[in-house]
C-alpha cells in the first residue's frame, strides 16, 4: 500500500478547500462565514480563574511583566492588516503585517492559561491568511484553524503549556512569501514563576526582505521571488525598516538599569549572528527558552524561525549599537540598531569618546541629519510641484542632500568626512582640480574604478579605488554632492550622464 504524499502546499490548498466547503454548510445552522462557533469548554483546566483581554504592543514596546499567579482565559485579538510602509528612506514596501506592524504585534501570555485567539483578516486585504504560532501544541500551531478569508474572522482555543519566547508567522501558501512580507512576531509564554525582574525590556525582530531594486533604490518596491529563493536580501533589517532603531528611533535606558531584550528572527531565510556592541550579555536564554544557561556572551546565534532572551546591565553612559554580526548585513542593509544610556560617567569602567562617527556610518549624526533635511526638501518640492506642474525634477540641493547620504554610508571611511582624504594615502576631494575637471571622469571613476597613478592638486597618488555598487540616481547624487562640497561649486551630476558614462564603460 502506497503512502500518499502531499506538499504543503497542497495540504494548504486541502484546508482551504475544506475551510470554504464548510461553509456552503453553515446555512443549515446559526454559524455563517466570518462568525466562527466558539471554542468546545469541555476538558478545560479547572483551575483557570477569570479572563481579560491580552495587551498587545508594537515594537519595540513590550507588554508588562505578568503579576498574577493563577492561570486565565486570555483573549487575544490580532487582525491582519495589508499596508504601504516605508521600509527605508525613499523606499516604500507593501508589507503584509499581523496588526499593520513590522514585527507583528508582542503578544504575552502565562504558562496554564487558556488563550482564545481571534484573527481577522482586513477587508482591504487581497490574500486571505492564517497563523502559526510556535507556542502552540497542535496541528499547524493553529494554522489549521485560522485560515481566513478578506474581511472575515477565525477563532480556536489553546492552552500555553510550555514556557517560553516563541515566533508566529503567517502559513498560508506560498508560506516563504507571507513570511518575507513581514508576517512574523513574538509570543512570551511567561514561566509560572515569572522571570526576573529587571528595569526595561525592549521588543527587536530581525527579518530579510527581497525586493526587486538595490539597497536604497527608491519608490515602492515589488517583492522579487528569485532573490528571496536564491536567498539574495536587498535588505535585511530589525523592526520592519532600515533605521528604525536609530537616531530618534532609537531605545532608551539609564545606568545602573537592567535590560533585557527580546530577540527574535523572523527570516525567512537567515540566520542571525545577534550581537550588542560595547556590552556583553550577563544571560542568555539560548533559543528562547526559559533558562538562562549561558553567561558572559559575546554573539548569540537565532536561527530563522527562532528567538533568544539576553539580559545585561549598564554600567556607562553613551551609545551602544545592535547588530547583525554578518556585519555587511549591519551596515549595507540595514540591520543596526541603537540603544542610547544616559548617565554619570565611570572613567574606571570605561574613559574612552563616544561612538566615532566613522565606524557608523550613514546612521551618523551626519547621515541622519542628511535624511531629515531630504525629507525637507522633498515636502518643500511636493508643494512647489502642487503649485507649479512645470516643476517635475528633483532640485540640486535635493540631490545635495541625497548624495550626503550615500557618501556617508559608501565612501567617507576613506575621503572622510571633511573631504580631505588621507596624506599620501587617499586624494582629497576638496577643492580637487582633477575631480572638478572633467565630470564623465569622475562618473567613470565610481562605476568603473581607478588604478595607477593620479596627480591632484599637484601632489601625485597611486592606489586602487575598486567599482562602487551604487545605481545610476546613486553616483549621480553622490558625485553632485562631492563636487558641490568642501568648497567645491560644480553643476549637477544627472542620471542620464551616469546611463551615457555606464553604457560606454560597458563597450570598451
């Protein structure tokens, strides 16, 4: 006798099916689609005292510690929402979210309590969705019971048997693709016990996103199949967008506080190499689990689908970065983060500066700056394109700012931030005769490179500056930044030079 075999898939495509012919039925008694009958009490655990309704937060929120000691019915209310967000500046993402967030919203139960889960599915939505909670003891982790059409509502029953920090993600087919929207969040089983106490507690997610343009190309970007199989992220990122955890974004705590963060990874596809720079972590509670068997960790690694508890207390003042420690991934695709201490100094703990502005990038002051003033330029040229049609390009101040951005993610660690390069080592930008001299040079030096030996501003270089991986709006606006900085005054840089420059690069 042969096993039948079936795909995921499939078996997603039998539930549905067995979902909607339910319903055909629902006409011969009191329940219709969207008014799904209520949870069978029988076995219930009588020692289930009371009920309340689960508080639930966005990132990087957390709900508070639980007090109670008893367990209880916990409704838990949680809709899908399928939304437009920017997932980095000038980039837009169709995200498909649990409660129009990116993670999806903390959810914090206790072990022994009945949770009732409701999920709807909005009725702007275009897909229909469900869950998969990894806290749950049963067929699909409750995705064989929420499968739910636009506009309606599913409803089933569990009891948080195990403790612990578990993913939920969305598991309606194409699953990988749900996932890759941004159908993932966290769900704390919280032991009998408790855990212990400490001062703040913050809400990261890390998850990788592939779209059909680079890093930073800008407008709203579609969701690319073969990067996200080939496992190819344009970005990768904590809490649903590129700095999201930065500059003003960025968590907040004091010295001599203890802090505990609750880590997960969405994925879809990758692993993360979680890690808090200038701290180390007094705890971790490996894999989400409830014991904190490891101490004094560096890096912890969190599986795609998987989480991880790490506690550490702050002892100086000053900026402290999160990072995925595949580190082009922290600082070419997002996944950085920031937690600022305020304080008293202790120079016997620690004496040095603060972050230097080198090692972070374009979430410097600089960068971030740059990002505020585009998004005051733009608002400014929206509103001059309202009133006047004709004007339907960027300006060159726009593309000023843009430029800042890029260079100071891409290119200042080199020509640093003053322009002025290195002595003997890198050629200044500043003031360059041979920059400002011929303008496809400069074009052909980024999207090409440069090798051998130069001659700026008399002084005589030779070295190697390889290709950039910038796109043609990229080097346009990086070099109408340089050549209109440091005492530089040069016209723009368009796309279209860089298209004319790349093209001929390409034949010869």
């Amino acid at each position: 006798m042969k096993t039948l075999r079936l795909s995921y898939r499939e078996v997603c495509l039998v539930l549905a099916s067995a979902f909607l012919a339910s319903q055909l039925f629902a006409a011969e008694g009191p329940t219709s689609l969207g008014e799904p009958k209520g949870p069978d009490t029988k076995g219930i655990d009588p020692a289930l005292r009371g009920e309340e309704r689960a508080i639930l937060t966005a990132a990087p929120n957390v709900p508070p510690p639980i007090t109670r000691k008893h367990p209880t019915k916990v409704i838990v209310d949680l809709e899908v929402k399928e939304v437009v967000k920017k997932l980095a500046d000038g980039v837009e993402y169709l995200f498909w979210t649990f409660g129009g967030e990116v993670p999806g919203l903390f959810i914090r139960v206790r072990e022994g309590d009945l949770v009732e889960f409701h999920l709807k599915n909005h009725p702007d939505s275009k897909m229909p969705h469900n869950i998969d909670l990894h806290a749950v003891t049963g067929p699909g982790g409750g995705a064989a019971s929420s499968f739910t059409a636009p506009g309606h509502e599913s409803q089933f029953s569990f009891k948080a048997m195990n403790p612990g920090l578990y993913i939920y993600h969305c598991a309606t087919a194409p699953v990988g693709m749900h996932v890759a929207n941004g159908m993932y969040g966290l769900i704390l089983v919280e032991p009998k016990e408790g855990l212990l106490p400490v001062d703040r507690e913050f809400y990261v997610c890390q998850g990788d996103f592939y779209t059909a343009g680079k890093f930073g190309e800008e407008g709203l970007q579609p969701f690319d199949q073969d990067k996200a199989v080939n496992e190819q992220p344009s970005y990768v990122v904590f809490n649903g967008a590129v700095n999201s955890l930065v500059g003003d974004n960025a968590m907040r705590a004091k010295v001599g506080e203890r802090v505990r963060i609750f880590f997960g990874n969405g994925g879809p596809n990758l692993v993360s190499s979680f890690h808090v720079i200038g701290e180390i972590f007094d705890r971790v509670y490996t894999e989400g689990g409830v014991l904190g068997n490891q101490r004094h960790v560096q890096t912890t690694l969190v599986p795609a689908g998987g989480s991880a508890i790490v506690e550490f207390g702050l002892e100086v003042p000053g900026t402290f970065i999160l990072v995925d420690h595949s580190l082009f991934r922290a600082f070419n695709k997002g996944a950085l983060g920031m937690l600022k201490v305020e304080g008293p100094e202790d120079l016997l703990v620690y004496s040095g500066k603060e972050v230097d502005a080198v090692y972070l990038g374009s979430q410097a002051d600089a960068g971030a700056g740059s990002q505020r003033k585009v998004a005051e330029l733009q608002a400014q040229v929206k509103q001059a394109i309202a009133d006047n049609p004709k004007i339907a390009s960027l300006t060159k101040e726009v593309q000023i700012e843009k430029g800042k951005r890029v260079y100071m993610q891409t290119c200042f660690a080199c020509h640093q931030p003053t322009g002025l390069g290195l002595p003997g080592v890198f050629p200044p930008l500043a003031k360059s005769d041979f920059l400002l001299a011929d303008k496809d040079r400069s074009i052909r030096s980024v999207v090409k490179g440069l090798s051998g030996p130069i001659t700026v501003n008399g002084k005589t270089f030779n070295g190697v500056m390889p290709p950039v991986a910038l796109n043609d709006e990229q080097v346009a606006n990086v070099l109408t930044y340089v050549r209109n900085s440091w005492g530089n005054s040069g016209d723009p840089v368009r796309v279209d030079d860089v298209r004319r420059v790349r093209a001929d690069v390409a034949q010869h």
